[in-house]
C-alpha cells in the first residue's frame, strides 16, 4: 500500500514539474527579451545586423541592392516574436525555411559572423548573447532570404 502511494505521489510531482518546464519556456523567452533590454535592443541589432551585412563584401550579391531601411522593421518584429516579446512574426516557419534556399553555405556563415558581431554591440551580457543565439542564429539565413 505505501509503495503504490509512494508511486502515485512521485507520478504527480513528475507531472507537476514537466507542466511547470512548459510553462516556463514561454516565460523564459519573455524573460530573454526584457534582459535584452527590450525592442529598443532588438531595434537596434536588427539595424546593425543588415548595416553590417550590406556592407560585407560576402554578402554584397545578396543584399547589394535591399533596401535595409524598409528591411529593418521586419527583422526586428521576427526576432521580438522569437524571443516572446510579444510582436506578431512576419514570416512564418515554412517561409523560412524556403528563405533559407536563397542563400548558399558561405553567406548564411556571413549572416551569423555579422549577428555575432552585431549581438555584441548591443549586449554584453554572456548568459543574453547565449539565449538569444540559440533563438535566433539557426534560422537566420532563412529570415533573411525570406524577407528579400
């Protein structure tokens, strides 16, 4: 009788916790995007992330000619949405991944050399630069190739 209410209580409380860990995800993120210093930041490396790569020679084929002006508010309501600020994202998964075919191995390692740099101009938080890597980095060059 005590094993099976020993096993009925560790049931619950495994349970309890895995609804705890996908609550906290979201809330994570949200956390993520107000340690970033909120959409100001975010503002500010979406600009310096096409500045920089629009002026990068090993993007130059690819962004030459963008106006990254009007570029610049999309890329930023993208990563507000990725890092649960709250924004309504622009693009949905499978425009970025068709996005990510507009672009060859060396410009997506262009784009994510450029949003490393440009990451830490905005932040100099490690444990910040680490979270919104992992958020953003890996579909970036699909971002990017979509929003052109």
């Amino acid at each position: 009788m005590n094993l099976q209410a020993l096993r009925r209580s560790v049931t619950l409380l495994l349970l309890s916790a895995g609804l705890v860990v996908c609550e906290s995800n979201g809330q994570m993120l949200s956390g993520l995007f107000q340690m970033m210093g909120g959409m100001d930041t975010v503002k500010k490396l979406a600009g310096n992330l096409l500045q920089s790569s629009a002026s990068d020679p090993r993007l130059a084929g690819l962004l030459g000619k963008v106006d990254t002006g009007a570029l610049s508010p999309k890329l930023a309501d993208q990563m507000c949405s990725m890092l649960g600020g709250g924004c309504k994202a622009p693009l949905t998964d499978q425009q970025i991944a068709a996005g990510a075919s507009k672009l060859d191995a060396s410009q997506t390692k262009a784009l994510g050399d450029n949003f490393s740099s440009s990451l830490t101009k905005v932040t100099d938080n490690p444990l910040v630069k680490e979270g919104v890597s992992k958020a953003i980095a890996p579909k970036l060059g699909g971002i990017v190739g979509a929003l052109m």
